[in-house]
C-alpha cells in the first residue's frame, strides 16, 4: 500500500505570492490533517478534512485554506506569503476517529 | 523530559544503551498517546502508541510507558543503534479529535 504523497517536495516562493501543495492520502484513508512545522517548534496543526468537509481548524490566519476532493486527496493554499511562512508542511491522513496519522514527507515551502 | 509545549533539546547515548524519552502531556482528558520518530528531511513515522486505559505497551525494542497520575508519558528505546539518532515527538489526543505533539527531542547515538 502506498503511503501518504505529497508534492512538491521544495518550493521557493516570494514575498506576497501564493502556494498551492498537494498531499495524497493512503488509500483508503478519508481523513487528511496539514500540519505547519518549523525549527524548534513542534508540529502546529492547520487543519483536517474528512469526506470533503472541514473538520477541526487550527489557530492560523485566513491566508491559510485547503479544500479536499472527493477521492480524499487534499491541496493546501496559503496566500500573500510572508517571510514567516517559511517552514516544512506535512500531511497526515488516517483510517477514521481516534486511529493513529500516517505522515507524507512533507514540502518543505521557502520564501524569500 | 519533553513537554507538549516545552521540550528537552537533546539527548546523547552510547550504542547498545537502552534510551528513555520523557514527555509530559498537557491534558489530563487525553486518551490516545503516539510517539513517532522523524530523521532528517522526512516526516514523522509511528512509533508506537497507548490508549489511555493502559499504562505499558510493548513493540520491538520499544516501550511506551503511561502515568496518567502525574501526565507522564515515556519511550524506552532497547539496544539503541545508530539508525535510532533521529528527533522524537509525543502526541495526545483530546477534545475535537486533534493531536497535539511536542517540540521533539533530538537522540545521538555515539558509535
């Protein structure tokens, strides 16, 4: 079974661009969390998805979106980037409630 | 020992050691615990995990001890190898569902 895809792998962006990043879930995994990690901090989750809705929401700006597609694969969104965007993005997904996450290995997003 | 929210840098052992990672968890609701492990430039990979009406569980050469009593949760590494050196992240899971990890602690092993 193939684990969790995420792409691209690296991404440079600009100051006030945007960024799209894709994350393709284990099959049959409808849940797919994004998390934000960066040096020294522990992983902050942004959000989860399940069947296509948003599920739980994490404490980041509206510069910050994602959406899931009804065959569970998910796209993140982060608009007018800044400096501080800088960081590893890494995509979860699980089998359902309470069942542990499975880890992409991330793309790892520099703005300059 | 970690703490979701503060964390223990680093931790050195010798190979062939046994290691043991601390972390205190925040809420006391908590009812399933993961420890994963992530080495340089990948994501986090599952360790093992607890659910909070245990307090050890046991996996190859990994242990996950729980104490709900003072919110302590630990990972004892067996034989500890070189391939082991990578940074350590606990998890608790509560209310909405969601995971709350650590800042991770980082493992050497020394040859």
């Amino acid at each position: 079974k193939a684990g969790v895809t995420q792409t691209p792998r690296y991404l440079i962006k600009t100051r006030g661009q945007q960024v799209t990043l894709s994350c393709s879930p284990i099959s049959g995994h409808r849940s797919v969390s994004w998390y934000q990690q960066t040096p020294g901090q522990g992983l902050q989750f942004l959000f989860e998805y399940f069947s296509e809705t948003q599920r739980n929401k994490g404490n980041f700006p509206g510069r910050f979106s994602g959406r899931q597609f009804s065959n569970s694969r998910s796209e993140m969104n982060v608009s007018t980037l800044e400096l501080g965007d800088s960081a590893l993005y890494l995509c979860a997904s699980r089998a359902g409630e309470g069942e542990k996450l499975f880890f992409g290995s991330g793309t790892q997003l520099s703005v300059l | 020992g970690e703490s979701v929210g503060l964390h223990l840098p680093t931790l050195s052992v010798q190979e062939g050691d046994n290691s043991i990672i601390n972390c205190a968890y925040s809420n006391s609701a908590s009812d399933y615990f993961i420890w994963y492990k992530q080495e340089s430039g990948k994501g986090p990979q599952f360790i093992i995990d607890i659910r909070s009406n245990m307090d050890k569980r046991q996996g190859q050469r990994v242990t996950v001890l729980l104490n709900k009593t003072v919110k302590h949760l630990s990972l004892q590494i067996a034989a500890t190898q070189p391939g082991d050196s990578a940074v350590y992240f606990c998890a608790e899971k509560f209310s909405g569902n969601q995971f709350y990890f650590g800042t991770g602690t980082s493992l050497t092993v020394i040859p």
